[in-house]
C-alpha cells in the first residue's frame, strides 16, 4: 500500500464510489465534490485548483452599490429585461475605453453571468439559419460551454487551436467554415484553460473568415484585460484589450464582473451585440418567432424564456464598476494581478520537481502568468495524473475535458492560500520521490 499524504485506501474508495469509468473526463464539479469528501473524510487539507473561481474580495465599489439598491427596496421590482439604462450605458462607455470599440447602449444586454450570455448566444445563432446548426469550438476552452451544447441538442466542432496559431489559423478556419454548417464560433482570451492570448492579427483572420462565411463569433472575455505582460487597465488609451470587434461586424462579446471584478457570486455580466448584428433580420428567426431582429429575439424571446430578467440589485453593482473603472478611480487590473503573483510561484514549484508547463509559450513568448496554467508529468496520461494526484491533495482538471489534444491538467491559481505554497513543495517532493522519472 502506498504511503500518501491523503490515506490511500480511503481516497481509492471515495473516487471509485462516484461511479467514473475513465477518471479523466471527470467534470470540474465531480473533482470538486470528491476532493471536499476527502477532506471530510481524512481532515486531510486538500490544495484546490481544479475551480475557476475568484479568491480574491469583490470590488468594494459595488458591494457598496448593491447594498445601497437594496436598501432602496429594489428587490421588489421586477427588472427591465433589457437590462437597466445605467448598467447599459456604463457598459457601452467601460467596451469603448478599455476595448476601443464602439456599442449602442441598448446592444449591451445584462445577462445572470457569462454562462446565460452564452447559452442564449448559441440557441439563438443556431436558429439563423436552418442550414447552420453547427457550433465552432476554437480550443482548448471551458468545459460546460459544450455541456451546454449537448443540452440543446445542437452540434459542434473542435480543433485545438494552438496546433494552428499564426498563419495557420486562416486554413483550419477555413476548412470548417466553407462547409457552410457553422453557425458561430466562441474562443475565451486570454484562454480558458491554456493562458495564451490571440494576437490582433490572429483575431483579424478570425474575422475576415467569420464575414466571409456569415459566420458570428463569439468571443468570451471572460478573463478580462489579465494579459498581465500588457498595461491594459488605463481607461481609452492603448494598449486595449485586444478583440475581434474591431475586424468584423459579426461578433457578440460575454463581458463578466466574475473574474475582473471577484463579482461571481452575485452571477452578473454583459452580453454585448454589434450594433449591425442586433439589428439583423433572420429568415431562420422570422419563421420560428414570427419577426423580430436578431438582438430583439435574443432579449425578449431567449433571454425572457430563461430568466425574465438579471439580479436588479446586481446590475446596480456591475454599472458602479464599470462606471469607476471607465473614470479612471479604479484600476481593476491592479487589483488582480495577484493571480499573476500566484502563477509565478506554483509554476516554479511545479517545474522544480520534474513538471513541465504544457502551453509553454504564446507564439514566440513565454507564456503569461495569470488566472490558470497547464502541467504535466513524464511518463502519465492527463487523467492518469489528475487521480494520482488526488492521492497527495492537490485537485485538477484533465486538459482532455476542454478539448485539448494534450496531456496534462489545468490548475487555477485563485484559491491558493499563503501558506499552501510550503505545503505544495513538501507533497510535490513526496511525489516526485514516488515517481522518479
């Protein structure tokens, strides 16, 4: 019997109780619950970077907001499906000074996070057009995206973009796009879970090829100006977040308060139409609602059926912030750079101990530090890892489950505690002392 940090009988049982014929492909919330049993069971503390979520204190400026709409009895009023008029405007102004693109006010739809913005956004693109009923995964990228997918019954399609980065971007589009299924195309950038970020000149072939073929992009900003190798945290000045708006007018942009903002709890975001794609009429849309535009169908047909509106209370909270960001009296970026503190370090750890980073480089630069990094082990398979470390209390995801053809897992850095970087080094020794390479 192995000698582990986590007892090892105990952990064998707990993983093999939940049922998973291949551990690997374990989703983010089996991984969660099984670690917290562990911990229940053992007392053994568990180093969690298997969840995306926000260990830093939300922005002060819309707790204080929040609290003073609620105070104000707003919980009693049904919100405006189409979203607050200061929420919508602040977040016309916040695309325009850290994005340098241009929205209407009424195209910046609130939505119940970045997870309803996208869910709207695929089932009504995959309704436009009868003929596209497809979705373009460009990957590696968040898991329950597709999850969502299959919960629609639509189709989608994959590649792992970081085997065509550069010029080669333009051929693999173009191979999937000129089939004609393709109803959108969704990325995350900075990228969920591999951390490198597309150049301006790869998302202007993104959009090149998305006009040519009448495709909509959506691009999940999820990760918002954490580019951290980049100033980007200054209000209309360069450098800017870098975006396909500003190379097609096909695109819809998913701009959450959850990471950015450490906002996630109170599950609010933007859903950000072109002005030219919210006003679009759809043959598809026309049949199945009998009329509206493609941004009318999106708020008052989709989002109407799923929630009949965003928190009120929250949208109080998003617009504050946004408000304060786009003025200058608050540097959002510097408040979450301490993801990039983070990663710097448990990258470190991690190497000195014979693990590699997967997605090493961005192009022709070493990668950034910032909310999530990859890694992998000689001699194991991503799933093979991720159980075996379960053993020694550090939690992971499988790189296989957002679509990567690499092995390794993804770690978060934001539930990292001060003193768990000891704790790291002295298990990641043990292991290292087990599994000599």
């Amino acid at each position: 019997m192995k000698q582990t940090p986590v007892d090892y009988q105990t952990t064998k049982r707990v993983i093999e109780s939940f049922g998973l014929k291949d551990f690997g492909k374990a989703t983010i919330r089996e991984v969660v619950a099984i670690s917290h049993q562990l911990e229940k069971e053992t007392g053994t503390e568990f180093i969690h970077m298997e969840m995306g979520v926000p260990g830093l204190k939300p922005a002060q400026v819309g707790v204080d907001a929040e609290i003073k709409a609620l105070q104000s009895g707003i919980a009693a009023i049904y919100p405006n499906i189409n979203g607050m008029w200061e929420l919508k405007k602040e977040a016309s102004r916040f695309i325009k000074a850290f994005i340098n693109t241009d929205i209407s006010p009424e195209h910046c739809i609130p939505v119940t996070g970045s997870m309803q913005g996208t869910y709207a956004s695929f089932l009504t693109c995959g309704q436009c057009d009868p003929q596209k009923d497809t979705i373009l995964f460009i990957d590696p990228g968040f898991p329950v995206q597709k999850q969502q997918i299959t919960v629609m019954g639509y189709k989608y399609e994959s590649f792992d973009v970081y085997e065509y980065r550069g010029e080669k971007l333009q051929s693999v589009l173009e191979e999937y796009l000129s089939k004609g299924n393709i109803a959108a195309m969704v990325y995350s950038n900075p990228n969920n879970p591999a951390w490198f970020c597309l150049t301006d000149s790869e998302l202007k072939t993104i959009g090149k090829i998305a006009t040519k073929y009448d495709t909509i992009v959506i691009e999940d900003l999820a990760y918002f100006a954490m580019d951290f190798r980049k100033d980007l945290g200054t209000p209309f000045q360069a450098p800017y977040q870098a975006s396909v708006s500003h190379y097609t007018d096909l695109y819809i942009l998913q701009i959450s308060g959850s990471k950015a903002f450490s906002y996630a709890g109170q599950r609010i975001a933007v859903t950000a139409i072109s002005d030219k794609l919210y006003n679009r009429v759809y043959e598809g849309l026309t049949q199945r609602y009998g009329g509206g535009t493609f941004g009318t169908v999106y708020v008052h047909r989709v989002l109407y059926a799923l929630s009949s509106g965003t928190s009120h209370s929250a949208q109080y909270a998003l617009a504050a912030m946004f408000k304060a960001a786009s003025d200058g009296t608050f540097n959002f970026v510097d408040e979450i750079k301490e993801y990039g503190k983070r990663a710097e370090k448990l990258k470190s750890i991690f190497k000195k101990h014979g693990f590699r980073i997967v997605y090493d480089h961005d192009l022709d630069e070493p990668i950034a530090d910032g909310f999530y990094f990859t890694i992998s082990y000689p001699g194991m398979k991503g799933g093979e890892l991720m159980e075996e470390l379960m053993f020694y209390g550090i939690s992971a995801i499988s790189l296989s489950t957002t679509g990567s053809h690499q092995q390794g897992l993804r770690a978060c850095t934001s539930f990292i505690k001060p003193n768990q970087y000891d704790l790291l080094e002295e298990r990641l020794t043990l292991f290292e002392k087990n599994h000599p390479r």
